[in-house]
DNA sequence: GCGCTCATGTATCGTGGCGATACATCGCGG
DNA sequence: CCGCGATGTATCGCCACGATACATGAGCGC
C-alpha cells in the first residue's frame, strides 16, 4: 500500500514528492514499481484525509518561497496518529505481499508484540501458498512439459526460502524480546 | 500479458472462461492473480481483433445449443499465426516479469534459438536489477535499520537465485542443441 | 422426488496503479 | 553562457484487481 508507505516515510521527515519517490523505490522497489502516475494521486488523497500537509518549499537561504513550484508534504498531528493506528493494525492487508513490505519497512517503530504477530502471519500466508503451489505441481503431475514444471518448481522454492527467513526473523524477535 | 497466455492455452484447446482463468492461475499463479474482471474484457478485446471466435457451447449428448449462456472460446486462423509470431517476437517485453512467464509457459512451442534468447535477455535484465539493488544497498549502507537492510537483503539475494537458476536453463539449452 | 450445497459459469463496477509523457528549473562542467 | 543531466510537479489512457451478483450444473441425504 502506497499509503502506509508515504506516512511513514513522511513521519521521519518532510518531503518533496521527487524525493519520496526515490525513497519509495529503494525502500520498496522490490514489491512495486512506484511511478508519479500513483505518487501524486496518493499525496492528494492524504491531503484531503488531513493526513499530510502541503506547503509550498522555502527558500534555503533566503527564507523566501522559492520560486519554482516546489511543495513540501509533512505530517500532520492527525496523521501521526493515523500511521501509528495503522501500524498496530494487523489485519489481512498486513500479510500480503505489498501490505506486509511496508509494515515491514517500519518495524522498528512497531510495537514489539505486533511485529511477531505480522511475522507469523506472514509465514503462515506464504506456507499456504506453497502448500497450495505443491499440491498442484503434484496434481498436474508431469503431464506438464519440462519449462512449466521448471517455472513452477522455481516459484515453489522461493516460497520455501521466504518461509525459512521468516523463521529466522522470528527466532531472532523472541529471542531478542526475552533479554533485552 | 494475458494476451500471450490466454492465446497459449487456446493454442492448446478450445474452452469456457472459467477453465481458462483456472489453468492461467496454475500455470502463471505465480506472477499474477487473475480475476474475471480482467480476463472477460481480454477475451472481449481479443474476439474484436479477430484472433479468437466465440460460439455457444454444445451439448455433449444431444449436440444441442446448451441451455445455460455457455460460451466456447476457440483460436481462430489468424489467432494461431498472431500467436506464433507472439511467440518468436523478442522485444524488451518479453524479458519482464510477466512476459517471461507467458513467454516461458510456452517455451515447448518456441523455436530453440528464441528460447536463447529469451532466457539470455531475462537473464541480463535481472542480472542489471540485482545490480542496482546492490549499489543501493551499498550506499545507503548501514543507516538503515536491521529489519530494511532484512528486506532488502532477501531481496538480493532471490535476484542471486535466479539468476543462477537462468542460467542452469540457459546451459541445459545449449547443451540439447548440439546433440539432438 | 425434494431441497441442500458446492462447483461451474458469465459478467460488470469502482478503485487505483503503471508507463508514458509534458514541461519547468536548477547546477555544473566545458 | 550554454547545454545537459538531475530535480521537480503533474496528468492521461490503459487495464488489472477484488468484490460482487446471479444463474445453472451435479451429487447427496432423506
């Protein structure tokens, strides 16, 4: 979601839409591609939600307002709250591929009890759909020629790397939450 | 692209709309979701632009006009050859996520010296993104917290794999070719 | 034969992301 | 001082997705 991503970026500091953008993509660009054509749509709707504000940029030096259009989108006090809510909200969006990118893209402001719980739920998401991946590999059986078996094979495994990270992931938050 | 699969599996045999979207989710599943709300519009589109027909379905028994609003989608003539050259047509498309999947489901109808291509051409575009990644990764370097440099890190490392994965079908293409 | 339920089957709608594109300004090297 | 690449804002068309509605098929208990 480009939402949860732009107000936490936001929450750490004020932002050019430029700038967002290229954060947007290092932070995230492993789920999504990120163009303006939803950048800029996203930072409206925050804006008339009253989450974010948009003011025009100032001038460095000066003080003055720039002349170029520039606009600097900050956070507003009801915006904290709102991406504060919507961190310690796991529901089903949390564990999807792109809801639980940007949860996790903020973990370390989660509270420490919802980062496992989005883990968990997260690994058991993708253990479903390796399970259902390997049952139907195994359905189709080899009726299937060689280069589909190898895409599905290579998805499968994948699912079966993300599942042993997850597991590392969550080894490592139990055991850090017991002595700190 | 659904076009590609979608004229695949026509390829292979006529059929409803609810087996088709069945077979793309087993085959492609892994790229993408595929609803109803963008397979019927496809088959619209691809009815329209000739390289489908659509019949109602007969009766297997009596051979009569079955009663339900069944609907049989059959490639037509132009659609086999619109299909081939689908096929044989290596653009900058056909090394994206979802074109080297279409691509790849197909591969059994590819001829030989496309299918290099093809994997070669994937092979560099992943090889290119793992290697931003990577840059990324080491300019940002370790101002990051753990669970972004995590992220990123799995990241990474499943470009890693399939590259190496690539490759493998890359060398096992080469070596059939030269001994039939 | 009755009704129940699940799989089969077609179809549309709203939301919203994506890629392309346009256009303006800044900063810096030649 | 000029050109070019980086910065910066913004929109448009296409189309995929998820939700939803609705109808018929087959199988099963009773």
């Amino acid at each position: 979601m480009l939402e949860i991503a732009v107000l936490g970026l936001l929450n750490e500091s004020p932002m050019h839409g430029y700038e967002l953008r290229k954060r947007l993509s290092s932070l995230l660009g492993t789920f999504r591609a990120f163009s303006y054509g939803s950048l800029y749509p996203t930072l409206r709707r925050l804006s008339e939600a009253g989450w974010i504000s948009e003011e025009p940029a100032l001038d460095a030096a000066s003080g003055a307002r720039s002349r170029r259009g520039k606009r600097v989108y900050r956070l507003t006090a009801d915006g904290k709250e709102h991406f504060a809510e919507l961190l310690s909200d796991v529901g089903p969006d949390a564990f999807d591929d792109e809801g639980f990118g940007a949860r996790l893209a903020f973990f370390a402001q989660t509270r420490s009890d919802i980062r496992l719980q989005i883990l968990e739920g997260r690994r058991r998401r993708v253990e479903e759909q390796r399970d259902g991946m390997r049952t139907s590999i195994g359905r189709t059986g080899s009726r299937l020629d060689r280069y589909t078996r190898e895409l599905q094979q290579h998805g499968l495994e994948s699912k079966d790397r993300e599942v042993r990270w997850l597991t590392e992931l969550i080894e490592h938050e139990t055991t850090q939450k017991e002595e700190p």
